[in-house]
C-alpha cells in the first residue's frame, strides 16, 4: 500500500497523510498537487472511495529553486500559469467542502482543527500567520522561539520536512508539545504496521540536529552527539549547496551559544536556529 501511495504521490509525507486518512486516525488531509497530475489523483481517490474537493485557486510558486518551498502565489483556477492545486481529501464529503470552505475564509484554526491538528498547535498558526506568511510561510523559526532550550523529543521534528521526511504535517506550537507527539507516536506505529524498514528510516532521519536559516538552506545533521555545548556529527544533508554547506561538511563540530546562534569554524553565526531532536 505504502510503495503504491509513494508512486502516485510522489511523496512520502503525501503518501502518508492519504494512509492516515484511509485507516481513519486523521479526519481530512490536504495536499498540494501538481496540476498535471490532477486526473490521476483524482482517479486514484475514487478508485479508494476517498472524497475529495478542489480549491478555486491555484498555488505558483514563489520561486523555481529546487529546494523544498513553503512560499507560494495564489492565482485564478483557470489560469494559464502552471501551478498546483489543494486536494482536500476525507471519507467525508462534508468534511471536504467544509476544509474548502474554511480556507476559502482564511479561518486558519478551524481549518487545522478540521485537519485533526492539536488545537494549541492550530492557535498558534493563525497566530503567527499575518507574519510568517509575508516571509518563508514557514514557521520553524516560531515553533522554536515558543520552545525552551534546543533540545526536543524527535516526533516533532518538523524541519525534517525539508527532505520529505515528518512524522507530523502540522507546525507544532512548541517542540515539546505533548499532543503532538502522541499524534506523532500514533503515526508511527502505523508506519511500522506497514512498513517497518520506513518507519525505521523516518525515525532515524527525524533523530538528528537542524540547523535552520531562512535565506541560506536547512541542514539535518546526521547522528549528533552534543558534549557540553559542542555537537558532533557524522554526515550533512543540505537543502541548499551553498559556502555553509562545504563548512558544515568541513567542521569537526558546531559550538551551541543558544538556540538563535552558533559558532562555525570560527565564524559567528546568529539569526538561526539549531534544534537536536533524539
């Protein structure tokens, strides 16, 4: 089932939220689709008696760089633009028309509620929103500033997303948010149910350090160690190939000063965040 949904989607985050909603622990999703693949996510929705509602507007992106983009334009349906659309998807038609409807309205709480997102973490977008939205619509940076220290249980790393890779579709209002990672823990055992050699990877990927930037990549730091306020590590994974980067993959450590900044091969870095999820 996984592998079919992974094809289709071409995501493994989509694939699951579509798992999610076919085994009934999630009551909507919504997804974004490229419009060349519209008919055949529509086909396969049927095929699986899933519901589904197109919204009235299409997303471009705000930019053609390949590194993964929360940042998008919204324009006409019919536009000649080439653009994606959102899937909202449910065993409920209802809930479907209401998730469009909700976004439609711009009611972004009630819409994460609909999602079956935690209500503190649902308050904690449309919160954040009149500013997020105007910069990455990503709202990492957010999350850690509502979070103490730079420490955190792995079920929420949401910056892991960045590689396709997330055991939560939702920005957590905290890292430490108790809600979801029960949700968190409730999707990965049924991961494992169906693939454990997935959940394994997932797992394995999301316990790692994030270094976040906002115009110069995120970077998952592969199987940290931190001694006192140094962090080891073994490998990099970058959004972006870029100067931080080659130092990044060069350095023997990272020096922790606080969660906005580090210190890189002598070089003193501020405005960013690192997060070590285990």
């Amino acid at each position: 089932m996984l592998d079919t949904l992974r094809t289709i989607f071409q995501s493994t985050i989509k694939a699951l939220e579509i798992l999610y909603v076919l085994e009934g622990i999630k009551p909507a999703a919504r997804i974004m689709v490229n419009e060349d693949k519209k008919g055949q996510i529509a086909n396969f929705l049927k095929e699986n008696n899933l519901y589904y509602t197109i919204s009235n507007f299409k997303i471009k992106k705000a930019d053609n760089e390949k590194d993964y983009s929360d940042k998008g334009i919204k324009v006409p349906a019919d536009s000649s633009e080439i653009g994606y659309y959102f899937f909202y998807i449910s065993k409920s038609k209802e809930k479907t028309e209401e998730a469009r409807l909700l976004e439609d309205k711009n009611e972004h709480k009630n819409l994460g509620i609909l999602l079956g997102y935690p209500e503190c973490c649902s308050e904690f977008f449309e919160r954040n929103f009149p500013i997020e939205s105007k910069k990455q619509n990503d709202y990492t940076l957010a999350s850690l500033k509502n979070s103490d220290g730079f420490q955190f249980p792995f079920y929420t790393n949401i910056a892991s997303r960045h590689f396709d890779v997330s055991l939560l579709s939702h920005f957590p209002c905290s890292f430490n948010c108790n809600d979801s990672i029960e949700l968190a823990k409730k999707y990965l055992e049924l991961i494992r149910k169906y693939d454990k050699k997935l959940a394994d990877i997932i797992e394995g990927m999301s316990k790692g350090a994030v270094l976040y930037t906002e115009t110069k990549g995120v970077f998952l730091l592969r199987y940290p160690e931190l001694e006192h306020n140094r962090l080891f590590y073994k490998a990099v994974m970058a959004s972006k190939n870029n100067e931080l980067y080659e130092l990044l993959k060069n350095a023997e450590f990272i020096e922790i000063i606080n969660k906005n900044m580090i210190i890189l091969d002598s070089f003193e870095i501020k405005n960013i965040g690192i997060m070590v999820f285990s």
